[in-house]
C-alpha cells in the first residue's frame, strides 16, 4: 500500500526514511543500536535486553503497519 500510494504520487524510493525512523525508534525502545546500524545482534543480548528487543519489535512492526515481527529485519537487522 505505501508503495502505491507514493507511485500514485510521482514519488520513488522513500523506504530510506522507514529504515531511519525504525532505528532510532529502536534505540529509543531498547537505549541500544539497532543491529543493523552496529548495534549488539540477537545472539549477543542478555535475556533482558532479549526482553527489550522483542517489546520493540513488536511496537515498530505495529508502528510501520505491519502485522508481523519478522519484517523489523529489513529495517533494524537481527
């Protein structure tokens, strides 16, 4: 849908922003990089920060109106 509609608009190749707006959205969340930005990956974290990390990823998916977790890994890494 957000592709259409900013096709619809003449524009192209806004996803940069959503990349953006996930990882420092991410740090807000969880206070550590996201792991695509050279943030601790999933094997790396406590169980804390494991706790952490899943909140976040399940408020971006929502935020990014997806419905599902998994797609916070093109945005933020694993």
């Amino acid at each position: 849908m957000y592709d259409k509609q900013t096709e619809r608009a003449g524009l192209h190749n806004l996803h940069g922003p959503r990349h953006a707006y996930a990882q420092v959205r991410y740090k807000e969340l969880t206070g550590l990089d996201a792991p695509i930005a050279g943030g601790p990956k999933a094997k790396e974290l406590t169980s804390e920060q494991k706790e952490r990390d899943d909140y976040a990823r399940t408020i971006l998916a929502n935020e990014m109106a997806h419905s599902r977790q998994q797609i916070t890994v093109t945005y933020i890494g694993r």
